[in-house]
C-alpha cells in the first residue's frame, strides 16, 4: 500500500455515498446537490456502473454528461471518488465477446441484463476494462473534483470462480508457474491417491462436477486461482489509471462477508482500503458481526484511516427479510464503524432508485423523501460527521490479536470434514463477541504476522496452519506472549494435507499435548465440561464437538464431565518458554468462553472493561489527543467511567464519567477544557449545542419508546 500522503477528504471525516444520477432526468441534479449541502455531503463515488453510458458502442464515448457531472459537484464543494465502470460490462460486450461470459460450475454461462464482472482471465474483458479504465483516467486526472478512484466493485461478488475456457486455460498456466512440474503438483495434490496422477498438463482440470468429491488440494489452489484472477484484473485496471494520475486508488472490500478474496493481499496493492459492510436481518446481534467487520477492515489497512464505502440507512433489499433499522440505529452503527477506524462514512445510495433491482434498498434521500425520520436522521449524521473532523488520522490500537486466514477459512470449507457443524466462521464471531462483550479492541492478524506488540492472541479457527506459522506462534509464546488456540487447529498444511506427526503436531511443544481424534457430536447432542481453573467449578455446555487428547505438559482447566470423552481434558493451559499457551478443545458458546477467555487476560496480564455489555467504547488515538467513542446499544442510560474532556457531539465538558443516554453516541476529546486542539489542528464545524442534538434525538430514541 501506497503511503497516500493528504487524506482524500483534506483534515475533515468524509460523508456521502454512491450517487448515480444518471437513473434520473438531469433536473434532478440540482435539487441533489442542493440536499447534499444540507446533509453535509462532502464525498461521493460517481460512475460505478456507467460503462454502458461512458461508452455506449465499442470505442465510441460519451463524457459529455460525465464532464457536466463532475463540473456540478465540484462546484457544490463535493469531492468525488471516480469509479471504473467494469462491473457491469455493456450488453454490446457481451454481444461481441460471447466467449468471455463467465461460467458457473455447473456450465452455465452467465448473460448480460444484470451487472457483474465478465471472465477475469480473458483477453478480451481484460482488455476493455484496462481501456476504459484508461480513458476515464486520462479525461479526468487533473479534474479538480476527483480526489480518488474507485476500480470496479466488490470484485469476487456477484462473480467469484469462473469454469470458462479462458479460466480453464488461465489455471493451467498458473499451476504451472506455482508448481514448476507436474510431478511437484502430483505429490503436492497427492494425486496417487484415488489414481489421480496428471501426465499432461492439458489433463488437468478446474474442480468442476465429477463423481464423487473433487481432490481437495484441487479445490483450495482453485480458490488461490479464483483470488488471483480477480486482483490481477484489479491491478490492470490500478495500473492502467496509474499511467495518468497518483490520486490514491480503492475498491471496495466486504470484509468478512466476500469469501474469494484474501484481503491480506488485496490491501496491499491499494493505495486506502475501503470496505462495503451491511447488516445481517436475521442476526440479531448484528451490531457486534459489524464491529467485526471494521476491526478486521483497519487490520487489513494496517491500522491506517479507512473509508466506510457503502452501508445501509435503513433495510437492504437482498436478504430474505430485509428489517429496516429503527430510529438511532444508523447513527449507532456509522459511529461504531468510525470509533474503528472509518474516515469516511459513506452510503449506498444517494437517492433511492424507482427502477431495478434495488427499488427496496433504503438510501439517503429515501422514497419518502426530506419529510422522513430516516432523512432527518441523514442531516443529523452529517452534521455529526461534521464535528468530528479532529478525528481523521487517529488510530486504534489493540492488545489482543485475531487470527484471521482466509485460506485456512478456503480449507475448511472443502467438503469431507469431520462435522458439518464446526464451522470456522462460527468460531471466530463467538471468540470476536466474548472479547466484545468484555470491552476489549481486537485487532485481526494473520498467523505469519509479528505479534510482538499484543499480549493475548486468540486463533479462533486455525484448521490450516503452515509450519511457519505454527513457529511463529510458538516464538511468540516463548517470548512471553499468550496464546489461546481453539479446536481443530493446525490439522493440515498449505496443501490440505494432514501435518506430519498427526493433527495439531506443530503446535505440540506449545501447546503441552496431543490431538489423537476427533469426536464429533451427532446432530442435537451436547456436552458438559467443568471448568476447574483456579479453584472454580462451573459446568459449560460443549456442543457439537470434542476431541480426545493426550497430556505432554499441559495441565487441565476443564475436563468433559460426560460423553465420549467424559473425565479427559476439554481445556487445558500450558507455560512455554515466557508465555502461557490455552487450548480449548471445545466450542463453547459465547457465555462459556467467558471464564477461559478470564483467564487467558489474567495470564496477559489485560483486564476486560467495566462497562455495561452492550456499550462499545474504543478509543482513537490522534496527534494531539485522544478520543473516547461510546456507543450505547442498549435501551438504558448507560455511564463509563473515566471519560474527561469534551463532548465533540453534545458539547461541553465531561467527567470525570460519562453518561450515554439510551441509544446515543457520545465521542469526547480527552484532556481539560473545551478548547480545539493545538495549531493547524481541526477545522471542522463547531459542535452542535445540546439543544440541537436533543431536537434531533427526539425523533429518534423518544419516538420509538412512545
Ligand atoms: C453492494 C453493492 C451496491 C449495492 C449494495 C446493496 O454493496 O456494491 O452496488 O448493490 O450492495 O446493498
């Protein structure tokens, strides 16, 4: 990544969204950056899906309603983030270039008459998407408006692992740059078993129906193929833009939510990460699978600013219940996404859309227009938004440490494993939410990472673990650090296949044991295991899952109290060199983890918050002082201790606690006085007074409760 140098947004948080004008009569323009203003828009994304307008015949382009645009804009004070149209290719593309049409598993191509990327390995689509990302680069390098660009969208969705020819032809030329010989790809597929061996490479085929289950190495260098199709069409385009313009260039992740691509490696070809994050209806808890996603958004970023592309302000339109958020809610969650790092706080869309597909998708400017609790709810935001320009640039710094893999994630997915019902994202939100409840800031990590600077590191889901990464962990431990590992860790390795030394082997010095089998659970049972530590004795439900192990050092916290493996160890803890390493055998549920996880931050030496659950408060750390983001989830006035300075949103001063009323935010400046920070410090507007905040709550929080 890029060292991008001035934040997009100049000393300001950025708030907007994706705004496509081009689905309304041109009127409409003015009466929209007329409402931006009074929103407090000041950032947003144009021409994600315009390719069939930009150029409406192949080599014949229209720019005139572009320049109009933008001109627009950049007189309304609104800086733009200019998109790459390639992710909805015109119809006349797919007229000319049938044979780029991307191919499901199943041998479906995929037609025009929706949107979504065509084959990333061919030619011809590789080709047109470079040229128009050229030509819109090259028009608009120097137009004052564009301050960024935005390549593509949400590459690997709708368009993940293509089975064309072009991508048959593509994999064989990557196996053979990764493998060198067929005979290193035979022993690394282990293609003696079930007489798989390849002679030809021309034999080999992409992972598609066959009669029983593919060869699962196969199936996990697919998913590395499918990735690294998709960024290399991505880098294309980067470097096609590049050729014109150092403005920084994005596209837009969804962190947590895209399973082809490997974030890790896609932040590092882009200059500012971004990130498309929207609830999920049915989880109730939905607020904390956000936080999860923002962490692990300002991970990948390496702990730099990061912009919040597109949420929701109210429901989406794809999910099978699409529950729209109540009063409070939006606010609730843009805070918690800039509480983690977000410098801008962006929306998908600017204007809901009468047409297609997303004509139930909420937006800013909603169907109900300007007279609407969700409008209103908009223009206090941005006003928020507003009054916390001091916050761009500050951090957030943790101490504890996720690990998160998605190729371990690719793996384990692979069909044939011991129980359908492990499953790895399961794992990392339990983990992810005890450490929430306890009010601890997790940063997410990759397992090959130094992680020197934290003094806990959870491996939630670690099923593929390379032998290097196992030796970084056990360095880690011995160095001091403490480990808690989960079950099913380290079973194969970068090839699928079991470790040499059984499951778990390279963990075994540090963990002080030995993983003999596995003793799945059949549908609906559940066990119980005692939790001894420390004197206590507690009975926590261990369901799903367990596994046989064989002391060598560790000493037992928890044993099964029934069950196959009743009177044999569930958790155990284990000094290494320094540190201490935990090893918890069984998926215990978010209220089990609760005494383990105790413990672990007792060996840490870290202690979990006093703050009432339900009440996220993190802190961003800036140049000149610190912030405290509290965000009350619940439905009672809720107080954290220690909290004194400014209030950025209410106003005046705070402490030495801080009350959050029901539902609210509160960000305060640490330190003495409601002075702005020092020289060339903030610029942004002045707080709102309480007065205001609490006319706009009260259509908000009161309403609901009426
Ligand atoms: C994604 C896309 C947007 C829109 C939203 C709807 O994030 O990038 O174009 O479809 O989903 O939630």
């Amino acid at each position: 990544m890029a060292d991008t140098g001035t934040w997009p947004t100049g000393r300001t948080l950025g708030y907007g969204g994706d705004y496509n004008p081009e689905q309304w009569p041109r009127e409409t323009r003015d009466e929209d950056v007329r409402l931006m203003a009074e929103a407090g828009v000041n950032f947003v994304s144009v021409g994600i899906f315009s390719w069939a307008l930009l150029e409406p015949r192949e080599g014949e382009y229209d720019f005139a309603w572009m320049d109009e645009l933008l001109d627009l804009l950049h007189a309304a004070g609104i800086a733009v983030d200019l998109a790459t149209p390639t992710a909805a290719p015109p119809a006349w593309f797919y007229a000319t270039y049938p044979e780029a049409r991307v191919v499901t598993r199943d041998g479906v191509p995929l037609g025009p008459g929706s949107r979504g990327a065509c084959s990333p390995s061919h030619p011809a689509y590789r080709a047109a998407a470079r040229n128009i990302a050229s030509r819109i680069a090259e028009r608009y390098a120097d137009h004052p408006a564009v301050v960024m660009w935005h390549v593509h969208n949400e590459y690997g969705a709708p368009v993940g692992e293509d089975y064309s020819d072009a991508a048959v032809a593509a994999w064989r030329t990557w196996l053979a740059d990764r493998y060198g010989t067929l005979d290193a790809l035979n022993d690394a597929w282990g293609t003696r078993f079930w007489g798989q061996v390849y002679g030809e490479w021309e034999h080999v085929q992409a992972p598609g129906p066959t009669p029983a289950t593919v060869n699962q190495a196969q199936q996990l260098d697919y998913a590395r193929f499918t990735d690294h199709q998709l960024r290399a069409l991505f880098v294309a385009e980067r470097d096609a833009i590049r050729e014109h313009s150092d403005k920084p260039v994005t596209t837009n992740f969804m962190a947590n939510e895209c399973p082809t691509t490997d974030l890790w490696a896609w932040a590092r070809e882009v200059d500012v990460v971004s990130n498309d994050h929207y609830l999920t209806a049915a989880d109730p808890r939905g607020h904390v699978g956000l936080s999860l996603a923002a962490d692990l958004t300002r991970s990948v970023a390496g702990g730099r600013p990061w912009i919040l592309m597109e949420h929701s302000t109210s429901a989406v339109n794809w999910q099978g219940r699409n529950v729209a958020k109540r009063p409070g809610e939006m606010a609730r969650n843009s805070l918690a996404h800039v509480a983690r790092g977000a410098d801008v706080v962006g929306f998908f869309q600017w204007r809901a859309s009468r047409y297609g597909a997303e004509k139930f998708h909420s937006a800013m400017l909603p169907h109900a227009g300007t007279g609407s609790r969700v409008w209103q709810e908009v223009v206090s935001l941005g006003a928020d938004v507003g009054a916390l320009a001091e916050l761009q640039g500050s951090t957030v710094q943790a101490r504890v440490a996720l690990l998160w893999d998605t190729e371990s994630f690719w793996a384990q997915d692979l069909p044939w494993r011991p129980s359908d019902d492990l499953r790895h994202r399961e794992r990392t939100r339990a983990y992810y939410e005890r450490l929430w409840r306890d009010g601890m800031t997790v940063d997410f990590a990759h397992p090959t990472a130094d992680l020197s600077r934290y003094a806990l590191v959870v491996a939630p889901a670690s099923y593929l673990l390379t032998a290097d990464a196992a030796a970084n962990l056990t360095r880690y431990v011995a160095a001091g650090g403490t480990l808690v590992v989960s079950c099913f860790a380290a079973v194969v390795d970068e090839h699928d296949a079991v470790h040499p030394g059984g499951y778990g082997a390279p963990l075994r010095d540090v963990l002080g044991l030995r993983v003999e089998e596995f003793l799945p659970l059949r549908a609906g049972e559940s066990g119980t295991v005692t939790w001894t530590y420390d004197g206590a004795t507690t009975a926590l439900g261990a369901p799903v899952w367990a596994e046989d192990l064989a002391l060598d050092g560790a000493e037992v916290a928890a044993h099964h109290a029934d069950g196959r493996a009743a009177g044999g160890p569930a958790v155990t803890r284990h000094e290494h060199g320094d540190g201490v390493a935990w090893y918890v055998s069984v998926p215990l549920d978010v209220d089990g983890l609760a005494p383990v996880l105790a413990a672990a931050c007792a060996d840490a030496g870290i202690a979990p918050s006093d703050t009432a659950e339900d009440v996220e408060v993190v802190v961003r750390h800036g140049h000149d002082a610190d912030y405290v983001l509290a965000i009350n989830h619940t439905e009672a006035a809720a107080t954290v201790s220690g909290v004194e300075g400014t209030d950025l949103l209410h106003g005046g001063a705070v402490g030495p606690d801080l009350k959050v009323p029901a539902g609210d935010v509160a960000v305060v400046r640490m330190g003495p006085g409601p002075a702005a920070a020092g020289a060339g410090g903030p610029s942004g507007p002045e707080p709102r007074t309480t007065e205001s905040r609490r006319r706009a709550d009260a259509t908000t929080f009161d309403e609901e409760e009426r």
